[in-house]
C-alpha cells in the first residue's frame, strides 16, 4: 500500500469536509431582509355577487301503457263421432249356476231375493278404435257380491270382436272398468244376501251415424 496517496487522499477529505462546514455556518447566520412592498403588485378585489340557485325537481310519472287484451284463440271443436251405444249394452245374461243356489240355468226370475241392476255405467269409446272406425262388441263375465258391487270382471275370451267378426282386444279394457263400476241390489237366500258368479254383461260399440 502506499502511504503517500493515503496521507493525500486524507488530507483532501479533511479540506473538503471543512470547506462544507464553513458553506453551511454562512448560510445560517446569513439575515434575509424582508421584500420591499412599495413594489409589489396590487390585485383589485373580486366581488363575487350572491346567487340563488333555485332546484327543481320535477316529479314526473311514467305513463302507464293500456294492455290490450287479445281475445282467446278459436278452439275448433271436436270431429270425431261420438259412440252411440245399443240397447243391447244394458243386457244381462243369465248367470251361470255353479253354486248350490237352486237357480236354474238360463233363467233370471225377478222374485225378491234375485239380484238386480241398480247401477250400470257405460263404457267409454276406445280412442284407437275411434279414429280408425271399428266397431263391435264385447262380452264380460264377473260376481256380484253380497254388498252389490262386482269384481273379478274379465273379458270372455272369443266374445270380444269386431263388426267383422274378427277378434280384437280393443274392447277389453274399457269393458272390464265399466263393468267394475256396476252396483246390483243383491242376491238374498234364506234372509242373507250371497255372491253370484258368471253374470255376463255384453257392451256394444258403434259409432253415430251422420
């Protein structure tokens, strides 16, 4: 290392640092004088007049629009034939005798103790047969319980056809919820009211004619 350029290097350090010292004691003892006001430039006062400022708020409604109501939409009416049904749909058979109630086959006596019809709801026209116009019947067997209402009711099979003559189950279901819905005044032996099997019930499907 060498002393010289060290011992230089500090002793301009130390001139530099007391000539700062020196700059800044001049500047803090150094007394400003206070500007001459003769000459300062005088700005004429503004006056700024008093104003009223009015709000108004207008409460204005919005115009409500009129609805016009547009009438109901024309509906045309149904076209398809309503069923008309033969007397021969109320008819009842014979029931068949396989009880020991001592009737006899074929024959329906209409004494105080036989059953009868009270109730007898027709049956509604099969949709699908309505609009392909068929037309026929069907036959359905039940019981007639002791309270006069009916159960087990099915169609017979071979007895439910067409206007044709050709077998169709069209029928079957329309058939067998009519007849589930008749009420009978029931069969009374002996004081008791019983069941009677086998009655048959045929239901006939045609259409109006036009």
């Amino acid at each position: 290392m060498n002393l010289s350029r060290v011992a230089v290097a500090g002793l301009l350090s130390a001139i530099v640092t007391l000539c700062l010292l020196l700059l800044m004691n001049l500047l803090i003892n150094n007394q400003f004088d206070l500007p001459d006001e003769s000459n300062a430039i005088k700005v004429a006062a503004i006056h700024i007049p008093n104003i009223n400022v009015e709000k108004r708020i207008e409460d204005v409604k919005p115009i409500k629009p009129q609805l016009q109501e547009a009438p109901p939409p024309e509906i045309p009416a149904p076209t398809f034939d309503a069923p008309q049904l033969s007397p021969e749909s109320f008819a009842i058979n014979a029931p068949i005798n396989n009880d020991k109630t001592g009737v006899r086959p074929g024959a329906l006596a209409l004494g105080e103790g036989e059953y009868l019809p009270i109730v007898k709801v027709p049956p509604e026209y099969p949709t699908t047969a309505l609009a392909r116009g068929i037309e026929g019947y069907c036959t359905v067997i039940y019981t007639v319980t002791e309270t006069g209402t009916t159960r087990d009711a099915r169609p017979i099979p071979g007895e439910c056809l067409t206007k044709d003559g050709q077998q169709t189950s069209v029928f079957d279901r329309v058939s067998v919820r009519a007849a589930s819905k008749f009420k009978y005044k029931p069969k009374v032996v002996d004081g008791k009211p019983i069941e009677v099997n086998g009655v048959k019930n045929r239901f006939t499907f045609e259409m109006k004619q036009q």
